[in-house]
C-alpha cells in the first residue's frame, strides 16, 4: 500500500471533495432538466452531452490506455473498462473472442448517484448510449463494429450491461446499437481483466484522473446546456441545479477538506473557496475589504482549452458556490466582481454580511 505523508493526505481528501461535488453536480443538472423542461429535452441533452465526451475522449484514451493495437471488440470494451475504473465507476469487462467483448456497469451506479437512480427514464439512458457506445465503430472507422445493450439499470436489472460486436458485414446506422434483453454476460473474472500502464498511471495520476473525469463531465454539461437551450434558460437550468447541489454538499466537502464547520464567518467561506479551487489546480488569493472578503481565482481549469464560453457557463458554475454559501451562513452574500470569461484576468467574489433591513 502507498505511503502518503500528511500533506498528501489532505491533497488527496481536497481532490475528493472536488470529484464529489462535480460528480454530484452532473446527475443534479440532468434531473433539474427532467423536472423542469421534460424527459424529451433531457433525452436529446443527454445524447449531445456523450456525443460530446466521445467525440473529445475516445480516441486519445485509446492511445493513452495503450490499447490501438487489440482487435476493434476488444480494444473498445475495454476502454469502457479502464476508463470508467480509473475515474472511480465500479465496472467489469468479459472477453468473449476477438470479434465479442462485454463490459457491464454493477450497482451502484457512478454517473447516477444514490437515490437519482430512481429519477432517471430509460429514454434517457438510451440515448446516453446512442450519444457514445453506438458511435464507436464509426469513430474507429470500422463499419462493422456494433453495441449490443442486454440491461439497462433504470429497467431494474441488475446493471448496464452489454458487448461491443464485430460483425461480417457493414452496420447500417440504425444496427450500431440494439438492444436484447435477456442475454446474460459471462461472469467477472477481475485476475483477467486489463490494468492501466503502471509505469504511465502512477498513484498520484489515478487520483487526479477521478477528480478530472468528474470535472470533465460539467465541463461538457454546461456547455451543451448553453447550446440546446439558449443563454437565459441554461443559466437558469444550470444555476438552480448548483444552487441545490451547493447546498447539498457542502457539508461534506468541507468536513473533508478539514475545516471547522461550526464558523460561519466569511472568512470561513473563503477559506472553503480557496482550498476548492487549489484542489482544482487554479490559483487563487485572498484579500480584506472592511469587514468583507475578496476571493481572487486567476484560472478556470474547469473550462480550460474552451473559447468563446457562453455567460451560461459561469451563471451555472458559480450556482455551486451560491448554493454552498447558503449552507454556510445563510445570511452571507456572494458578489461576483470580476469574471474571467468577460475578459477579466481573474474571477472576484466578494463575500459579506447581508445589509440589516431598516425597520
């Protein structure tokens, strides 16, 4: 077992802290469209949102995990395998033959955690898998490489189960995902099952990658939403559902960052800002104006490689921070003084008492 000092120890708690909130973050959003806007637009929202990831992450994982050489089957099997497993989803792979690999996502679910379960259509998890796993034969460019789904979680069956097939004759779009329920997968043997590059993944860039793979699917969220429905309503969308996650999780993250959850000041809050954005790997400073505090981030890692970032983007993000104030001292307020996707080098929350109300 690796030996962390201290210091890492709590730069492994603050990385936690950050992959719960955004992991959380994601499935919040998701549900906030289905109990707002209808299973419908959260189908199409969640197909862009795996299209999207796909279209960014599939290929260059191929190659990061080392698998481009291993029949198309397999090699995307057990992507779906390395890369859920190393961003923290408890996930088998089975392999079959070189034309037949299976992965299956166990209970609990990663991307639907706890009780969102029970809020999620079974549209909606098809068109999660229309969005990536019936894509993959075409971004590979084998026309032969299907997905066969045999069970879907939300269906109530024992997991999201299915195998990546490659067949004798090219796939119409329609084929490149079928679902047959009923077809049970071979059992789990973890001893046969492939385990990232030791030398290339280390310890300390496993952790990191739970932390980016939670950070990457808000990225991505927040920006379909901008795209699907329009600035106004995306901001509303993704600033209700940080505004609830904020103040879901904000308990948890601060106990695991260490911090004295009994003070309440908004120096206390700022601490809470600043440990978050250090474990997100963006500088940060504080200052005091009077009796409030300025919270100076001079980075965004979250949308980092991003241009032109829709106002949408930030008004939902900073929903988290609104959200986790409001657990904190509900009688604090969060002003947004400088923004860097206006232009501005840096962001700038100042943090203060809620003005007294003249009786």
């Amino acid at each position: 077992m690796e030996n962390l000092t201290s210091a890492d120890q709590k730069i492994q708690r603050a990385h936690v802290a950050v992959a719960d909130l955004y992991h959380a973050y994601t499935p919040g959003l998701l549900m906030t469209i289905i109990a707002r806007r209808g299973t419908r637009a959260a189908e199409n929202f969640w197909f862009h949102v795996f299209r999207r990831q796909h279209l960014d992450m599939f290929l260059p994982g191929l190659e990061k995990l080392g698998l481009t050489e291993l029949p198309d089957a397999v090699a995307a099997a057990q992507y779906h395998y390395l890369s859920n497993k190393i961003g923290g989803a408890p996930v088998e792979y089975m392999y079959e033959s070189d034309a037949k690999a299976w992965v299956r996502f166990t209970p609990p679910r990663w991307i639907y955690d706890g009780t969102a379960l029970t809020a999620i259509p079974s549209e909606v998890s098809r068109a999660l898998l229309r969005g990536w796993y019936g894509h993959n034969g075409e971004a590979m460019g084998n026309p032969r490489l299907g997905f066969v789904c045999t069970a879907q979680t939300m269906d109530a069956q024992s997991g999201l189960s299915g195998y990546f097939k490659e067949y004798g004759h090219d796939l119409a779009p329609d084929e490149r995902l079928i679902f047959s329920p009923g077809e049970e997968p071979p059992l789990f043997d973890p001893a046969a099952a492939p385990e990232p590059p030791a030398q290339e993944w280390p310890d300390a860039r496993l952790r990191k990658a739970k932390r980016n793979y939670a950070m990457n699917f808000t990225k991505t969220s927040l920006s379909v939403a901008s795209a699907l429905f329009g600035p106004a309503e995306a901001a509303y969308l993704g600033n209700v559902a940080g505004q609830l996650i904020g103040m879901q999780y904000y308990l948890q993250t601060a106990q695991a960052l260490g911090m004295d959850t009994n003070d309440s000041s908004p120096a206390a809050f700022a601490t809470y800002l600043c440990a978050m954005a250090r474990a997100q790997d963006d500088p940060v400073e504080v200052n005091y104006d009077g009796d409030a505090v300025l919270v100076r981030q001079r980075a965004w890692r979250l949308m980092r490689g991003q241009t032109n970032i829709p106002d949408a983007v930030f008004d939902g993000w900073n929903g988290i921070w609104q959200g986790s104030l409001l657990a904190h001292n509900r009688f604090l307020v969060l002003e947004v003084l400088n923004r860097m996707d206006y232009g501005d080098d840096f962001f700038c929350w100042r943090i203060r008492k809620r003005a007294t109300p003249q009786k």
